[in-house]
C-alpha cells in the first residue's frame, strides 16, 4: 500500500506491512525448503552417517550409552536419560573433518541454487 508523500502512515497500514513481512520466510526457512525438496538434505543426512560410522563416533556413543546404563542399571534409565546425559557428549565428539565436509557440500549446494 503506497502512502502520501504529505500524511504519515495509518496504524492500519503498518499492521498490513508487518502481517507481510511475517508471512515471508526467512532466509533460514527458504534454505531448509530448497535443501528438502532437492533431495539435498537426506543425500547431506546419509553423508553424515556414513563418515560417524567411519571414524568410529557411532561405536563411541554406543559405549558411553552402554556404561551409563551398567552405572544406573538397566531397570532405572530411560531414554530421556540417555539423550540427556548423551547428546550434549556426542555433539562436542563429532570430528572436526566431518563438520567442515557437511558445510563444505552445503556451501557448494547454496551456490549451485543460487539461495
């Protein structure tokens, strides 16, 4: 809605500018629906998997899940204790080589979309 140049803009027509601005997606939001739809974010999902298997993270969270469950015992754990005793473990783990891998293909990906 354009505004005259010699009245400033009524409550009205700023709520209707931000009701726009809100329904457009952000940058975030436009890049995780480009990166579904390609297919991208699965193909990026199984890469993920493969090298942590490769470098050993999945058999090293497996162990750190196995001695907690040995210290509480089997019967007193839950998977919430698991995920939250673990996730912040296998977050910090994760090599170095594998995150700069997965942004490197992200990147090349964002510029091939042209996002």
């Amino acid at each position: 809605m354009r505004n005259s140049v010699n009245r400033p803009p009524t409550p009205e027509d700023t709520v209707e500018e931000q009701e726009d601005q809100e329904k457009q997606p952000t940058l975030q939001e436009i890049i995780k629906i480009k990166l579904i739809e390609s297919g991208e974010k699965e193909r990026l999902m199984e890469l993920l998997r493969e090298r942590l298997i490769e470098c050993g993270w999945k058999d090293e969270m497996k162990a750190l899940c196995r001695a907690f469950i040995k210290k509480k015992g089997k019967n007193n754990v839950t998977v919430d204790d698991l995920i939250h005793v673990i996730t912040p473990k296998g977050r910090a783990s994760i090599p170095d080589s594998v995150k700069a891998e997965l942004l490197q293909r992200i990147h090349s990906f964002l510029v091939q979309a042209a996002v």
